[in-house]
C-alpha cells in the first residue's frame, strides 16, 4: 500500500471519532502532489466529512478548493464532481445563501473557463435555489438568459429542465397562464428526446398541480398517481409528495373513504404509518363528518406537515373556508332572525370572522339575508320565487314591435 492510501485508511479510520484529524490529514493528501491521482475522492471524502458535520463554509471552500484540480481535468468529470460536492448541501440545514454565493461565484469561474456546459448547470441549479427561497424575480431574470443560450445549443435536456423551472416560478407568483406555457414548452422539449425517470416524474407531479390549481381534481389525480409511481419506483423522497397530493385529490373530490383505500396499495405500505399521511387522514375524517372544530384540531396537530408545503396549504385553506361555509349555512338555516354572536359560539369563531364571512355569503347570493349591525342581528329571507309575467311582458312587446315593423314596411310600399 502506498503512503497516500495509508494516509486515506487513516483518515477514513478516525473520521467518525476524529474529524479534525481526519480532515487535517484529508488536507495534507490534497497538498501533496504526489496524490494527483487520489485528489478526486479525498475531494469527496472531505466534502462527506464537512456534510456529516453540517459544515457549509467547509463545503463552500473546498469547491473553491476543487478548482485547481478540475482545471487538469476533462470538462464531463469536472461536473460530476462539483455536482457530488454541491449535493452534500442538501444535507446541511439553513445552508441556502452559502449556496446561493458559491453558485454565483463558480459560474463566473466557468464563465472564464469557457466551460459552457458546466456554466448551465450550474445556472439551473441556481434557478432551482431561488425558487426554493422565493426569489422569483432573479430566477425569471436568469431563466431568460439560459433559455436564449439553450435554445442557440438546442440543449433540449436542461431546455426541459429549466422550462419546468419556469413553470415552478410562474406558479409562485400566481401567473397560472405562462405557468402552463413553460410546462408546455418544458413536454415539447422533453417528447423529443429520451426523458430521464426523474425527470418525467416531475413533469407529472407539476401537471397534477396545475389541474388541482383549476380544481380539475379527477386529472390532477391521475397526474399525481404517474408521478407517485415514478418516483417511488426511483427510491425518491419526493414520492411522499406525490401520495400527499393524491389523498388531497380524493378529500377534494368528497372521496373520504377512498383515502383509506389507497393506504392499501402496495407502494403506499411503507407511508401508511408517516405523520404526514395522518395528518392527511385526518383533514379526510373531518371533511367527511363535516365537523370544523376536528378540522381545526387536524390544522393544529399537524402544522408542520400541512403547513409547509404551500399546494396543500393553500387548497386546504379553500377547503376550510368550504366547511365553515356549510356549518353556517347549517346553522342559520332554522331561523329567520338570529344573533351573529350566537352563530358565532356555535362555530367556535370570533364574531367579526363569522360577520364578515356572512356578509361575503350575502353578497355572493349563498343566501338572502341582511346584516343588522345595529341589533348584532342576521335578517335571513326566503328565497325569493322568479316571477315569468316581467320575461312574458317584454317577450309580447317584442312581437308587437316586429308586427308594427311589418306593418309600416308594407304601408310605404303601397304609397
């Protein structure tokens, strides 16, 4: 065994017990130029040392690091490798702006390079980032530029890529219309060309959003269920994403019952007892009884599960304003005068919520009723009966007006 590769065993050895030794001894290998040929896992080797130790400068510097020994290397291997090191960030919490600065910096450092490929995957995983800490604009400034330099390369790999980015973009600001563009633009670019797995499944998963966005819940189910598949057939964590979206689709659809079902299914087996699926049950068992005081308990219980992903977060609050609307509709239902501030101890709210999701019903013709702010009173009305004689009334002078038409046509032909 060579000096290096006892070096390496050594490092390798006290890592766990060790890591300031370990790394020392990781860093003396990467020093020593006897150990070219060993740099690119010692590379890897210290990057997993600084990712177990949640270590994002660590990380960030020996990217910099890196770029001495990828500038002696072929231009395939250098982006495998700055992608490995790149990943070992996913593991380290809070780790975003670090990210953000090292991307930004080695862009530029494979803008001088001329290494263009290099230079859009990095950019793509920029984009990626943004997206994640809501920096929409920059991210829509910096897809501009790669899908101009993409479309002059016809680069349809990362074009798909970097049009489902857009598409992401434009659905977190709201602008549903160009959201579907880019993911249209995203399948165009993907049909002509061998799709990877992952990729297809994302497809499908931003698909299924859209639809449930239109509240297309039938087809965003479908869409949910190819990229549930997909992802779990790949080892995916995301595949949990995709089953969460499926029982929203069938608590939206009123399919309460459905949701148990699918807990049923071979793929599901190994979720059926996550935190993050109950939470979803129970959102299903309080639809289904229509009962907005478990509703609210499943919100409380389960914040963290519901809360952080905004598609679920933000159908689950419609789905609420739903319920709290037929709890209402319910209670108001026996009375032709009732006290908002009894309606609103019934439901469990404050009295200006339920006043003025009652008045939003008024005007949106749920019912017909009147606030009365000075008694704290809800006038409720029968629904009033469509009267035909005013349609009858205006149809008959319509015809009247034809036959005096007629008449007076026929009357200047015989002067």
């Amino acid at each position: 065994m060579s000096s290096t590769q006892e070096l390496i065993a050594q490092a390798d050895a006290c890592k766990a017990t060790e890591p300031k030794r370990a790394e020392s001894i990781y860093k003396q290998i990467l020093d020593s130029t006897a150990a070219s040929n060993d740099q690119e896992s010692v590379l890897v080797k210290l990057g997993q040392l600084y990712r177990d130790q949640k270590n994002a400068e660590g990380v960030a510097e020996l990217i910099t690091l890196s770029r001495s020994f990828m500038s002696s290397t072929a231009k395939a291997k250098t982006a495998k490798l700055i992608r490995t090191l790149l990943d070992f960030f996913n593991a380290i919490p809070d780790s975003n702006d670090t990210q953000i600065r090292v991307l930004t910096d080695n862009i530029e450092w494979a803008k001088r390079e001329k290494r263009i490929f290099l230079k859009h995957s990095l950019e793509t995983r920029l984009v990626s980032l943004q997206l994640d800490t809501a920096q929409y604009k920059s991210a829509l400034a910096l897809i501009d530029t790669l899908l101009t330099e993409l479309k002059r390369l016809d680069d349809k790999l990362i074009l798909t890529e970097v049009h489902l980015l857009e598409s992401r973009v434009y659905l977190g600001i709201r602008n549903l219309p160009k959201a579907k563009a880019a993911l249209t633009s995203s399948r165009t670019a993907a049909n002509s060309i061998y799709c990877p797995p992952h990729l297809q499944s994302s497809l499908d998963l931003q698909a299924g959003i859209l639809h449930a966005e239109d509240r297309d819940w039938t087809t965003a189910y479908s869409y949910f269920f190819e990229a549930f598949e997909g992802l779990s057939s790949l080892g995916e964590d995301t595949a949990l994403g995709a089953f969460k979206y499926m029982l929203l689709c069938k608590v939206m659809l009123n399919l309460s019952d459905d949701v148990n079902s699918l807990l049923t299914i071979k793929l599901a087996l190994k979720y059926a007892q996550m935190r993050e699926v109950e939470s979803m049950r129970a959102i299903a068992r309080a639809h289904q009884n229509r009962n907005l005081a478990d509703f609210e308990k499943a919100l409380r219980d389960y914040r963290d599960e519901l809360s952080s992903d905004l598609t679920i977060r933000t159908h689950l609050a419609a789905l609420y304003d739903t319920l709290l609307e037929q709890n209402l509709l319910r209670i108001i239902e026996p009375y032709s005068v009732v006290e908002i501030e009894h309606v609103a101890n019934l439901v469990g709210q404050e009295r200006q919520a339920v006043e003025q999701k009652l008045s939003k019903m008024i005007l949106d013709k749920v019912f017909h009723g009147v606030l009365d702010q000075g008694r704290g009173c809800l006038l409720v009305y029968d629904e009033p009966e469509i009267d035909d004689m005013y349609g009858a009334a205006i149809d008959t002078l319509e015809q009247v007006g034809k036959v005096v038409e007629s008449l007076y046509a026929k009357t200047v032909k015989i002067a």
